[in-house]
C-alpha cells in the first residue's frame, strides 16, 4: 500500500510548514513575489515540484489578466486587429 506523503513548502524564510496549496494571485506585485519564490525553489532548493506549483498559479493570473484586458475598451479598436493572441483568449 502505498504511503500517503504531506505536503511540505518552504516559507520565505526557507523553514519546512505544512500549508495549503498556493492561493490564487490578485495583484502584479503578488505574481512577481510568486515568480522569484519559484526561481529560489529551484536554485537553493532543488525544489521543482513547488516552483511548479507557484509557476500554475502564475499562469492563471496572467490568463485572468489577458481576459480582462481583452474586454478593456481600449482594446476593442483598429489596435487590436494587430494582437490576434489578445482576440483568441478572449
């Protein structure tokens, strides 16, 4: 039978703690504080499931971010014919 296994992240101050999978990111700030949490898993701990796990989060916050700027105003005007990627995730 295989063995059930915790979840361990490291905080900032780089001790093990038992938390909740990554909440999602509301602000540019958060996103860029995530983003360096994923490099410094990677290269002080060799931890690429964590820097997975913050880099998904990453992920749809930047998703979250092109919808919304899809259908900002600005966006819906001779300008945008020359961002189609803009157009296709909307």
């Amino acid at each position: 039978m295989a063995e059930k296994v915790n979840t361990v992240r490291r905080n900032a101050a780089g001790t093990n703690s038992n938390v909740a999978p990554f909440e999602a990111i509301y602000n540019r700030s958060e996103c860029l504080l995530q983003l360096l949490g994923a490099f410094h898993d990677i290269a002080d701990f060799d931890d690429i499931h964590q820097a997975a796990e913050r880099l998904d989060a990453i992920q749809a916050w930047i998703r979250r971010e092109a919808r919304a700027a899809a259908k900002d105003p600005i966006f819906n005007d001779d300008i945008a014919a020359d961002f189609p990627v803009a157009q296709a995730t909307a």
